[in-house]
C-alpha cells in the first residue's frame, strides 16, 4: 500500500518495478495497491471515501479533505485476500475517529470471513482515542501479533535520521486467523552528498505473514 502517491511520482515507480502492478480506482491515486505479477489474480477493487456518504465523493466531521479507502480483492490458488490501504485526515480528530468506525463496518461487510490486510497512514498512534475504535475482534494489529518485530524508530521520521521518534503513524492490521512472523519498520537511509536522507518523511512497515499454505 502507498501513500501520497502523486501521478508523475507512480509513474516513475512502476517503471523501476516491472515485475508489479499498479491498482488504480481512477487516474489521480493517491493511496494505491501494488501487487507482484503472476503472484495474485485481482478479482476486483475500486474505492470508498471516508465520511458519512462513503458511495460518492465527500467528506465530513471535521476532514480537512476528502479521505478515501482504496481496496482489492486478490485471489491466489484457491485463497482470496482483501486488501484496505487508507489515508486518514490528518486534521480532524473527530474525522480520524469515525473513519476508525466506518472500517470497522466496510471490511466486515465487505471481507466476511475472507482474509484480510487492512493498511495505511492513519495519523495516529496506538495510544490515542481514536486507535481504540478500531474493534479488534474485526482485525489485530499486526505489531501486537507478531513472533518478532523489529521497530528502532517511530514510522513517523521528520526527515531527519539524527532525530529520534516514538510516532507511529502507520498500521498494518490483519484479519484474526492470519498468522503474522514478523514485523517491522525500514530505517534505511541514502546519502546526499555529505548527508544521509530518509526517501520520505513516514518508513516503510512491512510485515511477514502466513495465508493458507503461502507465507
């Protein structure tokens, strides 16, 4: 799942990544899904926003813009997989709270009993108010399940590799039956000239898991 993806920047991705696809709902995705080809099968995807009117373009309480969910649904072998990438406001904690909700409902109804990957930069973090409306009987969160993880920074980086963070900002949760190994959060850097750089101001997390008879 990626975040703030902008045209001209995903376009430059997928041709340094031959080997993947893109999942676009339309043509200005901002939060779109990657797959590797020949690995998964994409049965069907599309999008809803984050508000009270989830079918159609809007935003509500108090969302700075219009936040959305982008969603697949991969089969591979006999196994499906939904995944949910989101965005939450990062404005509105009213917005962030209910959107927290609205997930809850959209992959009930939608995943069922199918597996499940549900991902994002949802701009809190696992203590705050709104992380507690996340119902983990729906999903668990895959840092608290994992056999191992490995997190030496917040996923939350202020751009600057000198400079020590606890934010996590970044999630990835899991339908209940999966198995998670590991997780982890990627602090690699590069170097600029004389200075090391983040890529982005959020790191990667990653997680390992087990579905059906593929890990």
């Amino acid at each position: 799942g990626l975040q703030e993806g902008s045209p001209y920047r995903l376009k430059q991705l997928m041709e340094l990544l031959p080997e993947y696809e893109i999942i676009l709902s339309d043509t200005m995705e901002y939060n779109p899904i990657v797959v590797r080809k020949g690995m998964f099968t994409v049965a069907d995807f599309g999008r809803f926003y984050l508000s009270k009117t989830p079918e159609k373009k809007s935003k509500s309480w108090d969302s700075k813009h219009a936040r959305y969910c982008t969603w697949a649904k991969l089969k591979f072998n006999q196994d499906s997989l939904y995944i949910f990438n989101v965005h939450f406001d990062y404005h509105g904690k009213d917005a962030q709270a209910e959107s927290a909700k609205l997930m809850n409902r959209k992959i009930f109804s939608m995943a069922g009993n199918t597996a499940f990957i549900f991902a994002g930069d949802l701009n809190f973090t696992a203590d705050s108010k709104s992380y507690q409306n996340l119902d983990m009987h729906v999903m668990k969160d895959s840092r608290n399940a994992a056999d191992s993880a490995s997190a030496p920074n917040g996923s939350f980086n202020y751009f600057d590799p000198q400079r020590s963070s606890s934010w996590t900002f970044d999630h990835i949760f899991v339908s209940p039956p999966i198995k998670v190994y590991r997780y982890e959060i990627l602090n690699e850097t590069y170097r600029d000239g004389e200075k090391l750089r983040y890529p982005s101001d959020h790191s990667p997390v990653t997680i390992r898991i087990e579905l059906g008879s593929k890990n």
